[in-house]
C-alpha cells in the first residue's frame, strides 16, 4: 500500500508490476519510468524493473488496512495483460470481494481480455469494484463497448492522457468520467475545446466528471481549474457495505 498523490484515488496497491506498451497512450507510461527508478534504487519489488512480476504477499494487504480505502489497482500494470494467469487475476478478484469495506478501482487498456473473462463467469463483481478503461484517442474507443457489456457493477473511463477530441461518445452505463492532459517532458497537447465537450457529454449523460489536469512540462502551473472551477465528482457508492 502506497499513499497516491492521483487526484482521484487515495491509495496504490500493486499486487503485478510491470507491463508493455499497447496504443499510443502508453508512450509515456509513468509505471516504466518509476519502474526503472525503483530498480536502480535497489528496491525489491521492482527488481525486473518493467517486466510483468506477480506479488503473492501483497494480496494480503488490504485486510490488514484500517479503515476505508479508495484504491487503485496495479498502478504500476495492467491487470488484464494476456500473460498474467487467470487463476492470479481471480486471487486478486477474491481479495477485493472479501473487503466490501474498501473500494478498489481497477483500470485497464486490455478490454478485450476483460470481456473475455467476464464472459466465462471468471470475475465475480462486488459493489466495491470500480471497473475502469482507459481511452486516449478515437482509435480505442471500442473499449468502451467491451467494459459496457461486463457486469461490473461500476464502470469508469480515465481519458487520460487525451490525446485527440472524444466526439459523441456513448456513455450508456458509464458512471464516471476522468479526463486530463499529459505531463512530463514532452507531452502532446490537450485542447480546451475537447475537455469542455467531454464535460457536456457527461451533463448530458448524467455521468460524474472528474477533472484531473491540464497537464504539459509544468503541471503544477497549469493546474487543474476548468471554467473557474476544480470538478471532483465521483460516482456513489451507497452500498458500498452491504456485499
Ligand atoms: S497499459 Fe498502462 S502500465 Fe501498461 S504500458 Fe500502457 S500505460 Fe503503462
């Protein structure tokens, strides 16, 4: 468990580092540079660097945490990479199932792996699973439509980095959006006009908005207001307990 400094999460849980790239949202993936700093630092969980390592121990982390938690999942991996064990994948499903008293929010590029699995029962969703895909451009928009069709009982998109307009998208059972730009050395720009239309996508849909950056070379200077204002929401959680 890791405290986040992510705008929309409160903590990290890494029970499978390492990945590799899939679209272009990856070009930049923060998860391989932070991967390979931790390494040269000497730290043994990251001892294959960027390379897919699965972590038994650190299933047993979440009925040891106090209080509630909003967590995202494998911040440093994706969790549905086609090499990662269904039977792992399932350890990990277990464990969020048996902790109702948190919320885990998984994110993933490999929605088709996804859909696959949710299609042969393999997953078994509690209410305090957040399923997540992650779409940068129109080219994976198609993502989407898998997570739409699984049972999770929460879905979200994290357009981010947005690198390219979202025009008309179908937000039909999605709870919550998060949009931002990228950041770092040489990130690709995020144009206003594509956040605003994204926000009145979600009005128009009755979907969350959360706003987490503006991104570019300096984020701290750029930000996070949009029309005056920070957007938090988040999607409700009102039976968060009860599983
Ligand atoms: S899927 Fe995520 S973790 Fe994996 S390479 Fe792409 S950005 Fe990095």
């Amino acid at each position: 468990m890791k405290q986040s400094k992510i705008e929309w999460t409160e903590l990290t849980w890494n029970p499978i580092t390492g990945c590799t790239k899939i679209s272009a949202g990856c070009k930049f993936c923060y998860a391989e540079v932070m991967s390979k700093r931790l390494k040269a630092m000497g730290v043994d969980k990251y001892k294959d660097g960027f390379k897919l390592a699965l972590h038994e121990p650190v299933l047993a982390e979440p009925y040891t945490w106090r209080n509630s938690k909003i967590v995202f999942v494998n911040s440093m991996s994706d969790l549905f990479q086609k090499n990662v064990p269904i039977e792992f994948i399932r350890k990990v499903f277990t464990v969020m199932n048996e902790n109702p008293q948190h919320v885990f929010q998984v994110l993933t590029k490999r929605s088709d792996l996804l859909l696959e699995y949710d299609k042969q029962k393999l997953l078994k969703w509690t209410h305090n699973i957040w399923m997540g895909v992650s779409v940068e451009d129109e080219r994976v928009k198609h993502r989407i439509n898998d997570l739409r069709k699984t049972k999770a009982k929460t879905k979200f998109l994290s357009l981010e980095p947005l690198i390219g307009p979202l025009p008309k998208l179908n937000l039909k059972k999605m709870d919550w959006v998060i949009v931002g730009g990228e950041s770092g050395r040489r990130p690709r720009k995020m144009e206003p006009e594509w956040v605003l239309d994204l926000q009145e996508q979600c009005n128009a849909a009755d979907v969350a908005f959360f706003f987490k950056q503006w991104g570019g070379t300096n984020k701290k200077k750029t930000g996070r207001i949009l029309k005056g204002k920070t957007w938090d929401e988040m999607p409700e959680f009102p039976e968060l307990f009860q599983d």
